[in-house]
C-alpha cells in the first residue's frame, strides 16, 4: 500500500478540556447527500476512545509544505501539539495554519481487523487559504505535480462544494 497516494489529515478531538490529535492517510468522501467522510483509527488508539466519548472530532485537511505538522501527529510524542499553533473552534482542536477544516459528528464505527472505521457526518466546513495538498507516497510527503502550476478554486470553495 505504499504505492497508493493518500490525503494527509490531521484528525482532532478534545477529551477532559485537553488536545488531542492524529494523522491519518485514510480520509475519504462517503457521501455527498448527507455530507459525510471516513477515517480509519487503530482500535486501541487513544484518539479514537476520546472520539467514542465524545461523539465529534475535527478533520485539519492539511496543504503543502505542512509535512512537519503531519509527522508531529504521527509521533509517539505525548505532546503532540507542542509547537504546532492551534486553536480551539467549535470545541475542536483546529490547527491554525490548516488549509481545510471539517466539523464531523460520529455516524457509525465499523471494525476491520485490526481497525476502526469512523462514518463522520459533516456538520461545518471551513478553509484559510488556498494551497495544494499534501499528500503521502512511497513513504514520502508531496504534493500533485498539478497543482504546483497555475490557479486553482479555493480550498474553501471546494469544500463548500463538496458538502452541498
């Protein structure tokens, strides 16, 4: 599966007043009527127990040059907003320089093998600045070569789009 390019996100949620966050290379549209979108958490990852408690979570749609971001969320840091500006929106963790931000109350968790799939139902959409995304490869951070050139519709608007 290193082969397939993925969308790199930044997953949020917040648990006893504090922080909480993971990367994911698994976000995915589900559907556009309602709005909803997928990811996909280890069973025992801590994010998720927040997340079933609490019955949100926030989606940080990261863009280009943002792979330092991507690989603080990754570690086993215990502090893994340490040096990563954020700030609270709607009762979620949003990481301030984040080109997209999605809003998403829990639908369904599905168990596959030794992960969780979360059905998130889109419940606000919002973007900063208009970026090419980063995506993850080959175990490597990038973006699409064709978004490197030439004018693009905002991340904002392609979001909108996305949830009407």
């Amino acid at each position: 599966m290193a082969e397939v390019c993925t969308s790199v996100a930044v997953v949020t949620a917040t648990a006893d007043g504090r922080p909480h966050g993971a990367t994911v290379g698994s976000l995915a549209s589900l559907s556009l009527r309602p709005p909803m979108v997928t990811i996909a958490l280890d069973q025992h990852s801590n994010l998720l127990a927040r997340i079933r408690r609490s019955g949100r979570f926030g989606v940080n749609l990261l863009g280009a040059g943002q792979a330092d971001a991507a690989r603080a969320f990754a570690s086993p840091a215990a502090d893994r907003f340490a040096g990563v500006p954020w700030y609270p929106d709607d009762g979620l963790p949003r990481l301030r320089h984040a080109p997209g931000w999605l809003v998403c109350r829990t639908h369904r968790f599905v168990t596959g093998g030794d992960h969780v799939l979360l059905l998130g139902l889109v419940t606000r959409v919002a973007g900063s600045r208009t970026a090419a995304p980063l995506v993850h490869g080959r175990r490597t951070f990038g973006t699409h070569s064709a978004f490197t050139h030439g004018t693009h519709a905002s991340l904002t608007d392609r979001i909108a789009a996305f949830a009407r």
